[in-house]
C-alpha cells in the first residue's frame, strides 16, 4: 500500500488543493484584459453594473431596530454586531466553511449581546435579523438605475445577503423591475471577498470584468472586487476612511454619482 493510500487525510487534502487549484483556474478565465478587442487599445465600455446591496438599500435600519429594542446600550450592540458579522463572514470564507448571511448574523448578534451582558431572547434576535429584508432605498437610488437602465446597462446585486432578503427589498421600495436575478453568495457558498463570489458577475452577464462596473458600499468590497478584475466605484455613503491598500477604487463619493463618473 502506497503512502497515499495509507494517508486518507493527506489524500483529501491534496483532493482539497486540486479542487481549489482548478477553481482558482476558472475564476482567472473569468477576468480577461481590459484591452482585449477594443479599439486603439481603448477599455471596453462598461455594459453591466453589480451591486452590494447597501449601496442601493440604507442598512442603518438596522442599527436603528437595535437601538429601538436596547435603548440604552443598542448603539454600541449595533457596532458590536456588524464587527463580529463581518469577522464571522470572513472566518467561514478563509476555513472554506459557509454558513448563509441570515444564520451568521444571529450568530453574531447572539454572540455580541452575551459578550456585552445583554439579554436577547431568540424572538428579538429574530425580529432584528429580519430588518436586513426591510430596509429603505436611499434617496438617489430610483432614479440613478433609472438612468443606467435607459442607457442600455444591465443591472445585479452581487450581494452576501440572500436572494429572498434582496427581492423583499427591492420590491418594498418599487425597484424589482429594473434588476436582473440577484447574485447572492448563497450561489456559491462563499462570502465577499471571496473571488469565487465576485466571479459570478461575468458568468452571469456574459462579459469580462473589466466590461462590469462594480458598486462597492464597503471599502475593503471595493479592494477586493479591484483586486478580482473589476472597475469599481466606491460609494461612500458613511464617509469612512478609504482603504490604504492598493489599487484605489476607480472613482468614489457619498453618492450614486460616482458611478456615472464610472460609466461615461
């Protein structure tokens, strides 16, 4: 008997790491140049846009629902909460591990309210999950993908929320008729920034990422969907600092403008 054989947890291991391989292989087919085809060694128009979700939707809802449900300390539960989510979402993606973004965020929650010494009982908890699926449009958002429809460009979430939470939202607030299927990482059981998750936008479009603008709420999103291939637009609706690792987003601002200034 070979060693290989002797050795089933060396033997999956190295099934793990030809399965990554050949992934990673069809993620890089996913992003081609930028030059390719175009004329006088142009950029391609960009002809699809991905969204995150919060740069459509305002998720300080849901800071609001917390600090509703713990008037005294629901503004320092809120920032606990999106901490540890995001640490969460990024754990799972690095183990290779995938949980959903409903379940991770009750988890989150669970844990950041014991860790505070807040009692939370599971209907609470539940009831704040759910408002990611309540949020409201901000107020450029109609008429921006209004524009961008007219003008022949096509249009998706590329979201860690799930498909149901970005379909509820966008027919809350009358925007269902102006997107495509929604891209949730559900798709591909692996959150942002995953590149398996960013590479579902040219699989779905058709295109190369270098024809997709991607529209980033978060600047770390922005990063990683640069990093990936994409021309990013960085909305920066918190006025945040911007991530000091390169490349810079392609263009960036509070507003929805930043993405005309992507797509002119």
């Amino acid at each position: 008997m070979s060693d290989f054989q002797r050795f089933p947890k060396r033997r999956h291991f190295l099934s793990l790491a030809l399965g990554g391989m050949a992934a990673f292989s069809a993620v890089r087919r996913a992003v081609a140049s930028p030059l390719r085809g175009a004329p006088n060694g142009e950029a391609r128009p960009i002809r699809a846009l991905a969204f995150d979700g919060f740069t459509i939707f305002d998720p300080r809802a849901v800071s609001a629902a917390v600090v509703s449900a713990v008037p005294d300390r629901g503004a320092a539960l809120a920032a606990a909460w999106t901490n540890k989510l995001f640490a969460l979402s990024w754990l799972e993606t690095a183990a290779g591990r995938y949980s959903g973004f409903g379940r991770l965020a009750d988890a989150a929650l669970d844990f950041s309210a014991q860790a505070m010494g807040i009692p939370l009982t599971p209907a609470i908890r539940r009831d704040l999950v759910a408002v990611f699926g309540q949020l409201p449009a901000w107020p450029d958002a109609a008429a921006a993908l209004e524009r961008w429809r007219s003008a022949g460009i096509r249009l998706a979430f590329l979201s860690n929320l799930e498909a149901e939470v970005l379909i509820a939202n966008t027919r809350r607030n009358g925007l269902g008729g102006l997107f495509e299927t929604p891209l949730s990482t559900d798709r591909v059981r692996a959150f942002k920034p995953s590149p398996c998750a960013y590479a579902m936008g040219p699989a779905h479009f058709g295109l190369t990422a270098q024809e997709i603008g991607f529209v980033a709420f978060g600047g770390w999103d922005a990063l990683g969907a640069s990093w990936f291939g994409y021309r990013t637009a960085w909305i920066n609706r918190l006025s945040v600092p911007e991530e000091t690792l390169s490349p810079h987003p392609d263009s960036a601002g509070p507003d929805l403008e930043a993405v005309d200034r992507l797509v002119r």
